[in-house]
C-alpha cells in the first residue's frame, strides 16, 4: 500500500496499479466485502486498475470535484463515474496525462488547480494542472518554466496558502526555501514572481495551517 486517501465517504487504498475503495460509510471499520455475489450494490466497494502501457504504480492522489486524480511517476489518472452513483459497475480509471511525478512529495491544491512536483530532468520543475474533466484533457503549465534551474533536483518538502496564493518549496537539512507568490484574478494570472529565502538554520520541516 502506497498511499491511504480518503474519498466519497469511502476509505481508498493504492497498491501498485489498483485504487481499492472500502464501501462508503465504514470509515470505523473499514468494509471491503461485498453485499450479496447476485448484484452490484451503489455500497459495494471498489476495486479497480490502471490500464497503461507503462509500468503505472500509483503513488498518491488528491480529491478534485470531477473524482479522485491519482499519480505514478510518468502518468496521471481519474477515478470517476459517468453516472450519478459511483458503485463497481460505473467506476472508471481514464489516463488523461503523461507527465514526469516525484513520488516523494505529495501534490497540492490551489484552490481550483492542482500543483506538484516533476524531477526527472536535472533539475526539478513545478507544474500545474487545471480544467481537469472526465473527457478531455487537462490543461497542464510549467510554472517553474521561467527559472529552470532555481528548484534542486532532490527537493522533499512542498506546501501552500491557497489564501496568501503563496507556494513554499523546500529540502531537509538544506537552509534555502524557494517560493512561489501569485495574483489570480477569475481564470486569469495577473501577477507571479519567484524568491528564494536562506534561512540561519538548516530546514527539519515547513507547513502552513491556517494562514500560519
């Protein structure tokens, strides 16, 4: 088990190439068995794979408002149902990104965008998803694209205010935190800049939590 996430009031596991749901509700104790073997329940739970013709272990994943976006590390999916009821009949997981994911760092929300991490060049590189639907494909930036080589390669540590529209990046035991501060106004980026902060001891950990 990768990661354990929590989704539609059901208790959701990654393992390997599977999204493993418990029926909803159960969150006490966990329910992974089914009602009754003669027909599909709206309660039963969930118990599906990622298709791919890459090796396509899930890694983590974030709850958006279309479904349940889970990352490996050279692709993306989106656990949703074209019906109203999410049950094992109508779940489905579509590949809709082929983009490079550090399995370490966990992604964010922005609010109405998801932002994480892509290391696999020599250096690491921020991107961000948005427009992310059941059919198409989202729109994805590179948001890091105009200091290419400002963010190390080997970074661990990633959080944000969605309210202070501040994104703050960082390393364990390294005394640098970059940042990320941006003006969004409706769908459109008004205003974004980048920094670097240099710290008097090295960094153990950074987190925001209600503005502080």
């Amino acid at each position: 088990v990768n990661k354990v996430l929590f989704f539609r009031n059901r208790l959701a596991f990654l393992s390997e190439e599977n999204v493993i749901t418990s029926r909803p509700g159960t969150l006490g104790l966990p329910d992974f068995f089914i009602e009754s073997a003669l027909t599909v329940s709206a309660s039963d739970p969930i118990d599906i794979s990622a298709a791919s013709m890459f090796p396509s272990e899930l890694f983590d994943g974030i709850e958006i408002n279309t479904g349940l976006l889970v990352f490996s590390t050279n692709q993306q999916f989106l656990l949703s149902s074209d019906d109203t009821v999410l049950n094992p009949d109508t779940a489905k997981l579509r590949s809709i990104s082929t983009f490079n994911y550090n399995e370490t760092i966990a992604p964010i929300s922005l609010g109405v965008t998801v932002g994480y991490i892509d290391n696999s060049g020599k250096f690491s590189r921020f991107n961000e998803m948005a427009n992310i639907a059941r059919e198409g494909e989202p729109n994805i930036v590179e948001v890091s694209k105009i200091v290419p080589t400002l963010l190390p390669k080997d970074i661990d540590l990633l959080t944000n205010s969605r309210e202070n529209s501040l994104i703050l990046i960082g390393k364990t035991n390294s005394d640098e935190v970059f940042g990320y501060k941006y003006f969004q106004v409706s769908d459109k980026r008004q205003q974004a800049a980048w920094f670097k902060w240099k710290l008097n001891n090295p960094l153990v950990y950074h987190f925001i939590i209600n503005d502080e």
